[in-house]
C-alpha cells in the first residue's frame, strides 16, 4: 500500500503502538465508502478495514484536524465517526495521548477468528487443496518408530530437524539448485518463513516493493513489519519488466516480495527472461528478493519451473531469500514451510524466531520427512486431479455465468476472473445467504479501491461441488445485490 507509512511508539502504558498517517487512512477508507464519507461510512470503514486485518490492532488514528483534512469533511464529522468507534469497543482513547484501534469484548479480527466455513457453506475463499488421505496415513505409520527415537531429546531444533533440512536441501538441488541442509531454516508454515525474514530485513518505514493483487497474508505481514509498500501491477498476461524494473531504479526499496510461480491469484508464470532481468535490476539497487516458491510445484501444464534462485551468478545470491512449504503440495495443516538463504542469514532467522515460537512442531516435521520422500508419486496424482478439477470449474463458470472472463492459468489452485463491473465486494457479502463463501478481488490489493471487479475462484473441490457453488452464485446475481456495506458478519480468511 502506497502512502504514509505505519510508524511504531509507545504509548502511556508501555504496549506498542503504531500510528497510521492521515493520507494512508484516507486512502483506505475511501476505497470502501467513496470520497467524502458521512461519520457513519467512516466509523464502517474504519471497523471493516480492523476487523479484516488491514488496519493492525493497537493502532493510533490520525488526530482528528489532520483526518478531516485529507478527507475534505468537517472535523466534526470525524469527532462523531470516533465517537462511534469507541462506543462499539472499536477505539479506546486517553487524554493526551490520542485514540487507537482496539476490539470489544468476545470480537476478533476475521483474519485470525474462523478458518473453517459454517455449516452448509461451500468455501471458496481458501485456495488451499485436502491431505492426501492414503500418504498421510502411512507417513503416521512411518512417524511412530522416528518420534520414538527422537523422544529421548527435548524435542527443540529452531533451525529444524536434520534429516528434513536435508531433505528440503536434497529437493532443491534435483530441481536444480544444488543446496546444503546449511542453507535451510524449517519454518511454521510459509507465512511463517516471510514473517521472519520481513522483521529481519525490514524497518519501520522502509520501502518493500510488492505485487498487486498478491497474497494478502503477505502483504499484511509487510505491513505489520511497518514498511511502506510499493505496488507493482501483475496480470494473467504477467509482470510488465520494465515498470518493474523502473520502479526498482526509482524506488530502490529494501526488499521486494514476489511470487514468480504461478501467482497468487493470478496464476501468472514470470519467464526465465525476466527473471534474469529482475535479478540484475535488484543487484543494482541493492534490494533483497524475497521470492516465494509456495506454488512453484503446482504446475498443472509442462513441467514445473526451475527454482529462481537457480539463475542468480555469484553476488545476485547474496541478496536471494526463498520461502516455500508443503501447503499447496500437501496439507495446509502440516505447517511446515522452510527459507532458502546463505547460511548465515538461516543463522540470524533462527535467532529471530526464538524470540516468536522456539522451533516447529518435532511431530510435523517427522511427518513432513516421510511425505517429502514420497513427494513426486503425490504430485504424479495431485496434479492430474487438479487440472481436471479447474477445467470442471472453468466450464462450470462458462455455463452459468457467460458474462465473466478468466485466463486458463498453466498452474496454481484457482482461477482469477473478471467480474466485468466493481462488485465483488456486494457479491461476497450477498453470496454467502446463498451458501458460497468469497473473498473479494480487493482483500488482494496491495493498494486500496482496487480489483473490486475481481473474484479469486479455487478449483480445489470436486467436480460436483464446485458446480453446485457456481449454481448460487448465479443465483445470488439473479436474486439482486444490495449496496456493499462492507459488514464484517462473515468470515474473511485466505489461504
């Protein structure tokens, strides 16, 4: 997100604070309500972009002259929007030392609250594939004698087990990045991994160079780190080099994040070309690639691409940071993720998360040991399952819903559509009365009222369900869409 930067303080009582520029809530709160929002819209606005993780909790708000200023209202408008907030537990305040964000009792944010659809609602917001159900099973079998084992230790490794570094290592390498187990950090999950390395890298106020639409953990992840994001453009038709590489030059941010592989959401694939073209760029501005290969195995045409940092010479490595997991591969719930980096950096991650969770789970990582061993028999019958499972989905799309428009993406676990006109957001909100769970194009921005015309579709379903969801989504359209008022009654979670 363009704009003012989130800058961290303290406030009376010692919790940690940041405080949100004037112009960056302005940005944000507009996007949702229009320009010059009524108090009502801007305390609405305001609770929408907390409850969705876009504001961070602990917050400070803009004071109330500056607010009223970079939205053009009267200040009283704004002493009556806050007023709202803090009467909904949605603000706090103290004499002196301004308001900031908080939650009222039994409230959590939507982005940490449910990961699991109600009852009866089809969830199409998580882009994320079941366990593969008979793997799973025999590496529980394999695990028992591994654990047993290892039980006579105290079960801590923060740079992870031994034998998964090496497996990961031994991954790379027969894709063609030759890697030592030195060179891998075993992480809770990929956001995990990204967390780490933003916080690493990063300080309050430096520039992060992104993707939009991108993957919102992500994104969020670089702005709870406090670092101002420079949004660059990327389609199903891919990344415009040059932009990318202007922005660079312009910008020289401290890092940039992106996901070459299949993108998240729009499934696009950077070229080798390219690649090479963004590794010299970012040598010559002195910016860490953050590169993250969660997708890069899922390709559902040809085969998948070798890793990034297998075309980095000498020196553009020394810069090069990968992240990848087995979420995508394999099951969300084994959080199981790794970095890819020099062996010191690995070293200074590790210190880092001791300080966050110690070390991931032993039990996971032994199971993720046996998985990875068998990792190409589960793509040989992933893969196919999957292609056959977006093409069910594509025509599903084509049938009931003409008017939409996508590109037939190579890899990946969804399909990126165009709604043709900025509904996405009445449409999620209608769509789950309906029994389909959405998240709208926008939760993928990296910069505010955008994408609004876009829907994220996964194609990680059967055939049959996935038919069934496009069915009451026609419906919902058939059945009329309110005014979008940005309600958070619904989950908002993304995977």
């Amino acid at each position: 997100m363009a704009g003012i930067p989130v800058v961290r303080s303290v406030d009376t009582v010692g919790t940690a604070v940041r405080t949100l520029g004037s112009r960056q809530l302005a940005g944000q709160v507009t996007a949702l309500t229009g320009p010059r929002p009524g108090y009502r819209a801007l305390a609405q606005g305001v609770r929408t972009l907390l409850l969705d993780g876009r504001i961070p909790l602990h917050t400070r708000l803009p004071a109330e002259r500056e607010l009223a200023t970079a939205l053009e209202v009267s200040r009283a408008t704004i002493t009556a929007a806050y007023d709202l907030l803090r009467e909904g537990g949605y603000a706090l305040s103290r004499r002196g030392a301004g308001t900031w964000t908080g939650l009222p009792d039994g409230a959590a944010p939507a982005n940490v609250a449910r990961y699991q659809a109600p009852d009866g609602v089809i969830d199409l917001a998580m882009a994320a594939p079941s366990a593969p159900a008979a793997e799973l099973a025999a590496a529980f079998a394999q695990a028992g004698p591994e654990l047993a084992r290892h039980a006579a230790g105290n079960g801590y490794h923060p740079l992870g087990l031994p034998e998964l570094r090496a497996a990961v290592a031994e991954r790379y390498t027969r894709r063609g990045l030759p890697t030592l187990p030195e060179q891998i950090l075993i992480t809770t999950g990929a956001q995990s991994a990204v967390s780490l390395v933003v916080n690493l890298l990063g300080r309050p106020g430096d520039r992060a160079l992104v993707e939009s639409p991108s993957y919102p953990n992500a994104l969020d992840a670089v702005r709870h780190a406090g670092l101002r994001l420079t949004p660059v453009p990327v389609t199903e038709d891919g990344w415009d080099i040059e932009l990318l590489e202007c922005t660079l030059r312009q910008t020289a941010p401290r890092l940039a994040y992106l996901i070459p592989d299949f993108q998240n959401p729009t499934g696009a694939l950077m070229s080798t070309e390219q690649r090479a073209r963004l590794l010299r760029a970012a040598r010559a501005t002195g910016t860490w690639l953050l590169i993250d290969e969660t997708m890069a195995e899922m390709a559902l045409e040809g085969r998948a691409p070798a890793p990034f940092a297998s075309l980095a010479h000498q020196g553009e490595s020394e810069q090069l940071v990968t992240v990848g997991s087995l979420s995508k591969t394999h099951w969300g719930g084994l959080r199981i993720g790794w970095v890819r980096a020099g062996s010191r950096l690995v070293n200074e991650l590790a210190a880092l998360r001791i300080h966050v969770d110690l070390a991931t789970s032993l039990v996971d990582q032994v199971l993720a040991g046996a998985l990875l061993a068998g990792m190409d028999d589960v793509l040989a019958a992933r893969l196919p399952q999957l292609r056959a499972r977006r093409d069910a989905l594509a025509d599903a799309v084509g049938r009931h819903l003409p008017e939409w428009r996508w590109r037939t993406p190579a890899g990946g676990l969804s399909l990126w559509v165009d709604l043709g006109r900025p509904i996405a957001g009445a449409l999620a909100e209608a769509a789950l009365g309906h029994g389909v769970n959405l998240q709208p194009g926008s939760r993928f921005a990296a910069d505010p009222g955008t994408h609004e015309h876009r829907l994220r579709l996964p194609f990680v379903h059967e055939p049959a369900l996935m038919e069934e969801a496009v069915r009451r989504l026609a419906a919902t359209l058939d059945a009329g869409l309110p005014a979008f008022t940005g309600e958070q009654n619904r989950p908002h979670w993304v995977a």
